[in-house]
C-alpha cells in the first residue's frame, strides 16, 4: 500500500508529527485501520521530544473527520461479529485517552464536517482551529447511539454552562455548530478563516511551536449561540426529559418549537441514556467517562434502536426509523 492509499498518512516533517486522515470520499469516517494508526503514531511520537507538536488534519476539502464507521459497526452486528464491535470502540477510546495525555501540543485544522468520532480526536488535544467552513455536531440521538468519544466527560464542562445546559442541547438534539459558533459554544479553542490556512500550517511545520496559532486567529464575535445561551440555559438547564420538554414549551418560541420537533423524532431510548451519560460525566474523570461509555456500547449496539437508527440516517436514508424505546436504561450502565 502506498502512502496516498492509507486510510491515515503518518508523517515526520522536520519537529512535527503529521497525520492525515485520508478517506475523503467517506468523509474520512474513522475505520479500524485509521484508529489502529492513531495508535501507533501516538505510541511512537509520545517520548520522543524531537515531536514538538502534532499536526492533524483531514483530506479534501468537505470534511475533517464525520465520524466513526457506524455503517459498518451496525453491518457487524446483524452478522453477530460482537467482537469486531468491542474492537473498534475499545482501540477507538483509548485513541481518545492517548490523545487527552499526549504531553505535548495535539493541534487539529477542522475546515469542514467534524462530527461524532471526529470530535474524539481532536476534542481532546490541546488546540481545535475552525474554519468558517466547518461544522461540528454529536448526531448520535438520531442513530439511537450516544455522545461517546470521552465527549461525555467534555460536554457536561463547556465553558460558559456550568449547568451543564449547553452540552445537553448539543448531545440531544445534534445541534449543528457551524465555523465559529463551535469556539462560542466552546468545544475549540480558535477560528482562522480558510484562506489563512496554508500560512498557519506552514508556520506550525516550520517551527513546531504551536504559539504561531495565536497570530493567524480571529476574535470571535458574538453570534448565534451567544443569542441563543440564555434560552439554552432555561430549556436545557433540566437534567431529566419531562423537564426539558415542559421548558421549551414555556418557551414558546421558534427556536424552541424546532428542539421539540428534533426530541420528538430522535431515538427515546438515546436521549434518555444520553441524559444519565451526562449526569454521571459531570462527576467522572474523562477515563472513567470512557469506561462507562465502553460499557454502553455493549447493549445500545444491541438494542434495535442502533441498526434501525443506522439504516434510516445512513443506509436507506429515508427518515422514517421504527423506535421500540425502552422503559428502564439504567441496566444498559451495568
């Protein structure tokens, strides 16, 4: 296999660790092979100073990373390869853990769709540069699934939210973030526009001093979440269903209307593990986030709702999954 041919291209140029992962053409969807090179690469560069930082991008120009191989995850289920499940997600999560301990600079360029899996590996590093054109999003609720990645111990801290009510609306509704509404939320650190992009990745690979980012990025006006925080807070401010439902309809606006649209169709059995998840994230270390949602996709891959929330949202793309919600999740935690 050639190096344009891997699914992630591993690189040293001069003090800089480059990775990109390389399936645009799926949105570079992280699949074993890509997790099994992030592993490597962190195994490698981790006690090695000489790696000043790493440089992680994504290849074309639609995406950074959409997410983890859910088609596939669900294919092995339905063909009872339990095994092939417990692998991707534990050599996934401890990818996400290696990335949260790397000891130096992990600096990801996000200029396009960055979503579920995505976030896993950038999320935790200690620099996330958005373009305008990107957008980030944990849809997980709408495939029955649930904000993983670490994301649990993530979401539940956002700055600005101390109730937590920002990470809750982005987890159960897929809130779609889009260039610098994600630095406002908080989930990164900086915006650069597109066109200053080359020059920021050039300066970054010329020195590996991961300060440079500070002259390429652009204060971030108040926009759209700004606008939106207080409502946030009112409605998602609940840690329980009934609550948030009873607040978005005091609130009675437009934008409240269309997050009880997005409730009444996204998986019941996802939003009601997704709000325990966050409830228990907010009192774990970001391991212990892992392990627990390491446990979750032992049983919510199995639950129906997964292969059926799949099928409609990627396979047949119809919108039109059939949920069978459950009454108790609490047995899914072990």
């Amino acid at each position: 296999m050639t190096e344009a041919e891997a699914s992630l291209i591993i690189r040293r140029e001069g003090p800089v660790g480059r990775l990109t992962m390389n399936r645009p053409r799926a949105l570079n969807a992280l699949d074993l092979a890509m997790i099994d090179g992030f592993a490597a690469a962190l195994a490698e560069w981790r006690d090695d100073a000489s790696v000043r930082l790493v440089l992680l991008e994504g290849a074309g120009d639609r995406a950074f990373c959409a997410g983890g191989d859910v088609r596939q995850v669900r294919q092995d289920v339905l063909d009872g390869r339990l095994d092939a499940v417990e692998a991707f997600f534990t050599r996934e999560y401890a990818v996400n853990e290696g990335i949260a301990t790397f000891p130096r600079p992990w600096v990801s360029l996000i200029d396009g769709v960055c979503m579920g899996g995505g976030l896993g590996v950038s999320v935790h590093g200690s620099h996330r540069i958005l373009s305008e054109h990107a957008l980030l999003a944990m849809p997980e609720t709408a495939i029955a699934l649930f904000p993983d990645v670490g994301t649990s111990y993530v979401l539940p801290r956002l700055a600005g939210s101390p109730s937590g009510a920002m990470g809750r609306w982005i987890a159960l509704t897929g809130a779609r973030l889009k260039g610098a509404e994600g630095v406002e939320a908080g989930l990164a650190t900086h915006f650069v526009p597109r066109a200053k992009l080359p020059a920021l990745r050039a300066a970054l690979l010329e020195g590996g001093d991961a300060s440079v980012v500070e002259r390429f990025a652009e204060a971030v006006p108040q926009g759209r979440i700004a606008e939106l925080r207080p409502a946030i807070e009112r409605c998602f401010g609940p840690q329980d269903r009934a609550g948030i439902e009873a607040a978005l309809e005091a609130e009675g606006t437009d934008w409240a209307r269309e997050q009880q649209a997005i409730l009444a169709r996204v998986s019941p059995t996802s939003v009601a593990v997704t709000l325990e998840l966050l409830r228990r994230g907010a009192t774990l270390d970001l391991a212990g986030c892992l392990e627990q949602e390491l446990v979750l996709t032992r049983s919510v891959t199995r639950h129906p709702d997964f292969a059926e929330g799949v099928r409609s949202v990627l396979v047949d793309k119809d919108g039109k999954p059939d949920w069978q919600p459950l009454g108790d999740v609490l047995p899914m935690f072990g």
